[in-house]
C-alpha cells in the first residue's frame, strides 16, 4: 500500500506489513481475546483490501498562507493534514472530497477556527452507495448561518454531477463528534439509496450504515446463519441502525422488531421496511436497553436476539432482559472485541453459551476487526422470567 501521509496521520496501520501479515495478526489477537470461549474460525479477509470505504470524514483548517486545505488529524493532534488520495476511501469518495474543496475555494468560504470562534467549514462528511456512482455531501458548520451556501452548491454539482444531495449539519458544541443534531437540505435529497442483500435502503446524514459493502455482505450472512431461522421464529433486532440485518432476516423469520436510539435512523429503518414490503417488520425508537426490558415484562418472548451495539458494547441490563426473555439463540454482531469478551462472560452467567466465533475484516489496514458470535441457551437454564409490571404504556412502531 502505496499512501504520502500513512506515517503520521494515523488512520491506518499503514504500508509496513503485507495484507496476509495484517490477517494474521488479527486472527492471533482475536484468539487470545475470545479463545477461551470458544472455538475461533479463521478471519474472513478481502480478495482486494483497498478502496473500501463507503464514507470519509474531512476537517477543514487554512495552512500558513490562509489557504483552505481539508483532510486528517494528525494522529494525537488537532493539526490537520492534506489528503487527496485515501487508499481506504472508496475512489468517488476521494474524488468527491476534492471538488468539495475546490468549490469551497472558489466561493471563498472560510474554515472554521475553533479557537476563536470564527469562519464557517468545520467538517465534510461524504457517503456513496455501494457501486461508487452517487454521494451524498454533508458540511459541518457551527451554526445555521451559510452565506453563499447557493452559489456553492452550484459550483460542486458542476464539478461533481454524481453527487445527489447536499446536507448542512449544525454543531455549535466543542466536541469530538462530528455531526450535529440539526440537518438542513441545501441542495437535492437528503438521502441516498442503497442495495444490499437483495434489498433497497434509505441512507440520511445521520444513519449508521456499515463502511465496508462487500465485507457487509459476508458479515451480514454470517449472523444469518448462525441464527437458524426458519420462517417461524420472531426475532428481535436490537441496535438496529436503519433496519439492515434485521429486515435481512425478515423473509426467513415469522416476524421481527428492531429497536434503535437515533430517531433518522430508527425513521429510516420504519422507511425502509415500508419500501421493500416487509410487513413482518416492525421498528421502534428508543434505548436498545429500556426497550428490552419493557419488552421482557409484556412478552411474548422472542426465539432469537441479534444486537450489533456500538463500540462500548451493551449492558448488564440489556444481558438481564435477555435473560428474563429467554430465546433459544443470541447472535452477538460486535465491533469492539474487548468489551465482547466482557459481555460474553456476563452472558455466560445469564445462561448462554458461546457456541462459536467468526471475525470479519471490516476495516483492512486498521486495528479493527469484526466479530459475530452465536450464543445458545444451556441445556437446563430456564428463563428467568423475573415479570414486573409494566412501567407503562407500550412503544408504537414507527
């Protein structure tokens, strides 16, 4: 891997060892890791390991001579460094990242300096669809206030006539969090379509959405079979971003619900099941935990659990209501393999155990790696069926 700025920007392990040596490593650290729990299958890795991204995230600053530049942090800095040609970044991504900022060079517009408080670009956030042939561009400013936000979106679709929406987030905090929780549609949709597994997907600004499509796939079929569904069970979704795994699942299954916190998102996902005549799918607003629980004292219990939580993992809660459930199966779709391995051991204690443990390498050239896990109830361990009342009335779906 051949890249200008892998030594010092730290977004990938960069060009010093082979993709085989990359794969090997990973599949040392993840049986060290979850060896002990269960047997470990040998990583799933990529036939052609770049140019997989399906998303990127700039930071706008001026160099020296007030000059706008895009790109990086510096890893551990808040120095920004130039790039023009990512080898992880889908290559539209990197083509779409470069008119962006020639368009913003052209209308003049400022980069916003967090500390004093001025100028207007703090972040550009770009998302294509599988087959690399639309964006979707979102800027980052610190307030609602766009002067030339016309003329600029007019510049970039003549540089960029792929790119299908331009979206404005406001962040006004001093985070580390790119987006903002206000979305404005300066030009065309708000939203990109998708295929995956057959099914067609709505994706906003805001939506999680796997980075890596062809590994998603892999990922994807892998939980579905280690769920075992068979057109009869009901399955619950939890974590459920814009219904992708579960409205996969839904012609194999008798009916599932999925729950998901970030309210586009969980929109998307109701959307979503509407477009592709998932009538067996239902989807909900909410903490993955809170819902869980009041799902476990209304019943009826579920056959199958998948959840795929963000990094920082679930809850003892949530592993509680699971537990007061009881399905037959839990298949475990994680991101964070450390804090897997603590969530494996609290479902042990539940009474699940870990039959089997496939990696994924989504993120290539990363430290990063996948992981899908099937649990299954252990002979003799009854639900613990610990039914409270209900603290109140039940969610509708969306």
């Amino acid at each position: 891997m051949k890249c200008a700025v892998s030594h010092n920007c730290g977004g990938c392990l960069g060009p010093h060892l082979s993709y085989r040596d990359h794969l090997a490593q990973k599949q040392r650290e993840m049986e060290a890791l979850l060896g002990r729990f269960c047997p470990v299958a040998p990583i799933l890795g990529m036939e052609d390991p770049y140019h997989y991204r399906n998303k990127s995230i700039a930071t706008f600053a001026q160099d020296r001579s007030g000059k706008l530049v895009s790109g990086i942090y510096a890893q551990g800095t808040h120095r920004v460094i130039p790039v023009e040609d990512c080898c992880l970044q889908m290559e539209v991504l990197n083509r779409t990242q470069a008119a962006v900022l020639s368009a913003a060079r052209r209308c003049r517009l400022p980069a916003y300096q967090e500390d004093r408080g001025q100028g207007l670009l703090r972040h550009c956030v770009v998302r294509c669809d599988s087959q690399g042939q639309k964006a979707l561009v979102t800027l980052v400013t610190p307030s609602s206030y766009f002067p030339g936000s016309r003329n600029f979106c007019k510049e970039l679709t003549r540089l960029a006539p792929w790119v299908a929406g331009v979206v404005q987030s406001i962040n006004p905090r001093a985070t580390s969090a790119v987006l903002g929780k206000t979305f404005k549609t300066l030009w065309g949709k708000p939203f990109l379509e998708d295929t995956l597994l057959g099914l067609r997907f709505t994706l906003s600004s805001g939506s999680f959405y796997q980075v890596n499509p062809r590994q998603t796939r892999r990922l994807y079929e892998t939980a579905l079979d280690f769920a075992a569904l068979d057109g009869t069970q009901t399955v619950l979704d939890a974590y459920c971003g814009i219904g992708t795994i579960g409205l996969s699942a839904a012609p194999r299954a008798g009916e599932v619900s999925g729950v998901e916190l970030n309210p586009a998102a969980a929109r998307d996902a109701a959307a979503n099941a509407r477009r592709n005549g998932a009538e067996n799918a239902r989807f909900y607003q909410g903490d993955a935990t809170a819902w869980m629980e009041e799902q476990a004292r209304r019943g009826p219990s579920p056959q199958v659990v998948i959840l795929d939580p963000p990094r920082a993992s679930t809850t003892s809660r949530f592993i509680s209501a699971v537990q007061d459930m009881g399905p037959d199966r839990v298949v475990y779709v994680s991101c964070g393999p450390q804090t897997l391995a603590r969530d494996l051991e609290g479902f042990a204690a539940a009474g699940y155990r870990p039959v089997k443990c496939q990696p994924v390498d989504m993120f290539p050239f990363t430290p990063h790696t996948e992981v899908v896990v099937l649990l299954e109830r252990e002979k003799g361990s009854a639900p613990a069926r610990r039914r409270r009342p209900s603290s109140g009335q039940a969610p509708a779906p969306l």
